[in-house]
C-alpha cells in the first residue's frame, strides 16, 4: 500500500495517548467473551418459551441471515484482496508509465483552510512529476483570491509549472455547477481521447504513488469507466469525529471489495474518483452531474443538492461500465471540526443517506442484468436493513419498558459478544488502529443511522449541507400542498413505525405465530376437521337430587367415573344446593361440568381437608405417567364451603386443583372458602375468566410453575 503522508503524530492532535493495538485487540476479545458467557448464563427456557416459537425462530432466522450476508461480504472482500487483486496489480505494474493516459484534474474548492489547500496542491505537484507528460489541472475556486492561493501552492512545488497546464475558474453557483463547467471547459481543450479525470474534493490529499498506482487499470480494463480508491481521515478538532471516520472508512474498505470484485461499486466518491474521458466529457453526464433530479410520487421533481458521486455513479451505472476498488492506494480525508460532534454528525448521516435513498431507487429499477445481481442485492439490502438494524435497540427499549430485565441482559449480552467480534474483522489489516472507542461509536452509529434512514424515506426532497455555507433545499410546491404532502409523509413514517413497533410486539411476545400458524393450517389440512358432538347427561337421572342433604359425592363421582372413555361429555347438574362429603376427581378427557347458573346451583362441602384438599381435582389417571388431561370445563355454579368440625382444618379447603391439564377452563363460577380458590400444576392453556372469590383469601391463583395460562377477570 502507498505510504499515507500523514505522521502519526499529526493525526492525533488533540486526542488521548494512544495504547498499544494490541491491547485492544485483547480487550475486545475479553469483551466479545464475557458477552458469550453472559449469554449461556442467562439462558432461561422457560422465560424464552415466553416468546413463542415464531419469535425464537423468527429471530434465529433474522441473525442467520444478517450475519451470514457479512461473513459473505467479508469472504468476498478477502478473496478481492489476497486473490483477485493481486493479480490485477501484478499485471498492471508492467504497464510503463510512458503508456499510461494523460492526466486530468477537475477540483472545486469553496474556502478552504490554507493549511488544507497547501497540503492537497502540494500532494498533486508532486504527483504530477511521477509521470512522463504534463498533467491538466482545472480548479474552480470561491473566487480570484483563494485561486491566486491555488497558484502560489503549485508554483512553490512547481516552478514554472514545467509538469502542470493550470486553468482557474470562479464558482457562481455551488459546487455541482462548478464541476459541470470544468468538464465543459475541459472538453473544448482538445485532450486526448484515453483521458482521465479526477474528479475530487479540495480537501483531499494523495498519497505518494496514487497516480501511478491508479492510471494502467484503465489500460488494463477496457471497459472500466471509474475508479475509486482507500481513504483514511485526518481531523483536526474532535477525537471522537476523526474515530467515527477511522471507523466508517474501515467498513467501506472490506465492502468496496466485496463489490469489486464484481467489478461495481456502490459509490464513486466525491473525494477521489478517477473517469475515463468517454464518459466524463459526455453531455448527458454533465448535464446530469449539474442538474440531477428525481420523480417522487410525493414530493414531485426537486434538484440534488449535494450527492455529486452519487450522480457520477448512476450515470456510468446506467451506461454498464465497470467501475473497481483500488484497495492499495490512500488519500487522505482532510476535516476541520469544530462544535458540537452530534450535530455535526447528524447533519453528515442526513446528507448521506438521503443521497443514498435517493439514488439506489432508480438504481434498483435497472434491474439486476444491468447493475450485475451481487450489487443490485446489496442496493435492495440496504432498504431492508434500515428495519432488520431496529429491532435489536426495539426489543431493548420494549424490554426495559416492561421489565423484562432477562430479555434486556440478553440482548445486551449479545451486543458485547457480536460487535467485538465485528470490529476485529473489518480493522484486520487496516492502517488505522483499532481503539476502545469503536465499539460505542459502532453500536451508536449503527442503530441511530437506521433510525435517520427511515426517517429520510419519507422526506425525500428535504436536503440540507452544512459544509456548504448551509444551503437547503425543498420540494418546489407552496402553500396547501407543501402542507399536504408534509401532513402525508408525517403520516406515512407515523405509519410505519406503529406498524413495525407492532409487529414487534406481536412477533416476539407469541400475539404474530407464523410458524404455528402454518403448522397448523398443515395439520388441519392433512387430516380434515373431525364433527365434535357433546353427549348430554342429566345429574337427576343418576340420583343426584338438590335439597335432600343427603351425600351427593359418591353418586357424582360414580358418573363420572362410569362416563365413555372417549367422547366430549357434559354433565348438567340441577338447581338447587348439591352437598358433597368428599372431593370430586376428574380424570377423564373431554368432560363439562354444568351448573344452571352460579346464583342457582349451589355445590356444597361437609367434610374437611387435613391435606389440602378440593372441591374438584383434574388430574390425569394414576399411572399414566407424563400425560395429562385436556378439555375438562367447570362453569355455572357456586361452592361453598360448610364445614364446622374443624374451623381450621377447613380453612385449608381449595376450590378447584389442575394438575397436568390443558386446553381447559374455569368459568362462571363463585367461590366461598378460605383457601386457594383455584391451583394450577404443570397446566397449559388453562382459562379462568369471571371467578368470583368471597372471603380472606391467601391468593386468587396459586401456580407452582409457569405455565403460560390465561387469567382474567378474577374478582375478590
């Protein structure tokens, strides 16, 4: 790799002092595995069951595909690398440099800080004496002083620029006209037709070797219409916005290379980018460099602001050249902050993703023949992953909301193991250091910049940049309908973050089961619903008679124990008070007990419970080991409890006992005693709605184990 010009000591002004790389790389594997040891402690299945299967599916699903697309991404960027690319350069090498084309600058610079323009004509000067033919430089400056600037910097480095054709020219209406007029300009030059041209900002500074490491590409591809290359950042300011650069300019560098090797990119930036003259100088890219618009279904045709490289890119997109990634050849990022940082980077995210989303629209409608399929995904990727990014801060948030701190533990142990992990892949083999600060910006950045996106979506033609003396830019319509198409594009992200918080909710608290859903309709679809008739049986008829005070239970008991082993059976009991002398046993499936009405049927208990007895228990049989019991019902009657013999014995009295049972419900029903009125025992979907407790109770619901039950309307 060509040697970055800045020392290391320049481009830490002002920053912390620096701990040995390895250090941190030891810290971010001690942090990648106290996240995974975390994550196997916390692990709770029966508090995980509570999200369902389609939510733990659901969200494996999501994270193999996420992280599956990145190793993809770094596996193609590390063959580009250490494969593909070393042969290209092999082979370029050989090219010598009389062959190479003629040299052309385009760069628009607006009030530049002197020490910025001193570094970047100087780097050019120097550049330019590496080849064997003068190069051309248009620069197209705020006015006649900062040109006059421009001149004194190549001179110096330049005398008599014996190696430069210098042409100054005066900004008069922003940056994208300025470039539009140089290669208009430029083109009436009679230059060679294998020109290249630069097309960079004025404060970017080359590298030793970047021409020479760049030009014999275009002689070795001949269909390649652009080049891009490496950057790395020097700020002067903040400690943490040059960090947050080091770091966004290691994740373009690993996807860069993952995209070349498909021979696109996804961007030619505006900082340093290299065109072949063919299509440079041609009208409809320079038209479309000074003019671009969009169609939006909502805001109408509104300009570009900024996003030049985004033009650039569409056009030669468009035309299917190949455009590549120079992996091996830096320039350096010159930044001046100062304020405050969040603002600032703000500002930049806004700018950027909105040219972003701006452009990939269009790119998309190309279609993947056109754009090549690995880079139409990663355009229609980048769409989708504006959501998919959310949903780890949404469950978060929703988490700490409810109190669901295991949830919480969870998912921020995850964070510390995965993020690490991240950051050691895609800062291996970079010339910036990996430092501890990467990780908070890393998981800040990657979480708030969906949420800018999202927004941006819907604000398409709402453009603003900073750098250029805060220019702005909005849809053209006034008055009622600048109103209605605000008042609709606020609707329409109101929409969609309810709907996504929604989902969310749904999908990973059980309400949203696909995955059952689709086995069930399977199930149901593979065996058709079989008719379910209910055999009906009179209590009377079997010598159950209210208001006698004789001993109902063992006549109760008999029945049920005498009813059909299969089959939904209801038994309906009569009006009146029914007095049991010892507890009812359910053991059997499909079975309904019925009263006529909880204020008319009265079921009474004479007898006390030394151990915890109940009015019913439902149980599966004894002997059938880990079975269990479905469809019992309770519903429409009261029980009382009557016993005298031993006051404190019979406070012990429950109402109802489950054990083992599902798909069952207690309905209707009042209860008056002193102990627990209904206990729920390994149960599962066991309904209890409209259970009126009378008395001290202990607790309306007594369950031993989680069980995932509904209760509702218990009343005391």
């Amino acid at each position: 790799m060509t040697n970055v010009l800045v020392t290391e000591k320049e481009n830490t002004d002002n920053q912390p002092e620096y701990q040995p790389e390895s250090q941190t790389w030891i810290g971010m594997l001690i942090i990648s595995a106290f996240g995974l040891l975390t994550l196997i402690l916390l692990r709770d299945p029966a508090q995980l069951s509570k999200a369902g299967l389609s939510g733990i599916v659901g969200m494996g699903i999501l994270g193999l595909w996420r992280w599956s697309w990145f190793v993809v991404q770094v596996v193609r960027s590390r063959l580009f690398m250490h494969v593909i690319f070393p042969r290209w350069r092999q082979k370029a090498s050989q090219i010598p440099v009389e062959d190479l084309p003629h040299m052309c600058f385009m760069v628009p610079t607006y009030k530049e800080k002197m020490w910025v323009t001193e570094r970047v004509f100087k780097a050019i000067a120097e550049e330019a004496k590496t080849l064997s033919q003068p190069i051309t430089i248009m620069v197209n400056s705020s006015g006649p002083e900062e040109n006059a600037a421009v001149r004194q910097v190549l001179e110096e480095h330049d005398p008599g620029l014996k190696h430069i054709n210098l042409y100054l020219l005066t900004q008069k209406e922003g940056k994208r006209k300025a470039m539009a007029d140089g290669l208009r300009e430029l083109r009436t030059y009679g230059l060679p037709e294998d020109t290249i041209v630069a097309l960079m900002d004025g404060d970017s500074e080359l590298c030793p070797g970047t021409l020479r490491g760049c030009l014999p590409f275009f002689k070795l591809f001949p269909k390649l219409g652009a080049l891009t290359t490496d950057e790395t950042p020097i700020v002067k300011g903040s400690y943490i916005f040059s960090e947050w650069f080091h770091l966004r300019f290691a994740q373009r560098h690993y996807q860069m290379c993952s995209l070349s090797l498909s021979r696109k990119v996804l961007c030619l930036t505006g900082r340093f980018s290299l065109f072949h003259s063919r299509a440079a100088f041609d009208l409809q890219f320079i038209d479309q460099l000074q003019s671009d618009s969009l169609d939006d279904w909502l805001w109408g045709r509104f300009k570009f602001l900024s996003g030049d490289d985004k033009s650039t890119w569409f056009s030669l997109l468009r035309w299917r050249y190949e455009m590549i990634y120079i992996p091996d050849v830096m320039v350096n990022s010159l930044e001046t902050h100062s304020g405050d940082v969040l603002k600032r980077a703000y500002s930049n995210m806004r700018r950027w993703f909105g040219n972003m989303l701006r452009s990939n629209g269009r790119a998309i409608g190309l279609g993947p023949r056109a754009v090549g399929f690995f880079p139409w995904w990663c355009l229609l990727d980048q769409r989708i992953s504006m959501w998919t990014s959310l949903i780890t801060p949404g469950l978060l948030l929703i988490s700490l909301l409810t109190g669901t701190w295991l949830l919480a533990g969870i998912i921020l142990s995850w964070v510390c193991f995965s993020r690490p992990l991240m950051l050691l892949i895609i800062f291996i083999g970079r010339p910036s250091h990996l430092k501890p600060i990467h990780f908070p910006i890393l998981v800040a950045t990657q979480w708030s910049s969906a949420v800018i996106k999202v927004w941006n979506q819907m604000n398409m033609a709402q453009q603003s940049w900073q750098n250029r003396g805060n220019q702005t830019v909005t849809a053209g319509s006034k008055g009622l309908a600048k109103l209605i198409q605000v008042f609709v594009s606020r609707f329409l992200l109101v929409s969609q973050i309810l709907a996504f918080v929604v989902a969310l909710l749904w999908w990973w608290f059980g309400v949203l089961t696909p995955f059952e859903d689709v086995a069930s309709s399977w199930n149901n679809y593979q065996t058709p619903p079989a008719i379910v008739t209910t055999q009906i049986i009179d209590a009377t008829e079997h010598g159950i008679y209210p208001n006698d005070h004789q001993d109902d239970a063992q006549k109760l008991q008999a029945l049920i124990d005498s009813l059909p082993p299969e089959g939904q059976v209801q038994v309906n009991l009569p009006i009146g008070e029914i007095d049991l002398f010892q507890p009812i046993n359910i053991t059997r499936s499909q079975t309904i007990i019925r009263g006529q009405d909880a204020e008319r049927t009265i079921i009474q208990a004479h007898f006390d419970a030394p151990q915890q007895e109940s009015f019913f228990r439902i149980f599966p049989p004894v002997g059938k080991i880990g079975g269990s019991v479905s469809e019992v019902k309770l519903r429409g009657f009261t029980l009382r409890n009557v016993s005298e013999k031993n006051i404190a014995k019979a406070s012990q009295l429950n109402g109802v006992t489950l054990e083992r049972a599902i798909n069952s419900t207690i309905r209707e029903i009042n209860l008056t005693t002193n102990g627990h009125p209904v206990i729920l025992n390994q149960t599962q979907n066991v309904t209890v709605e409209y259970v009126t407790v009378r008395g001290t109770i202990m607790s309306p619901i007594s369950q031993n184990e989680p069980s995932g039950d509904r209760v509702s309307a218990v009343n005391e």
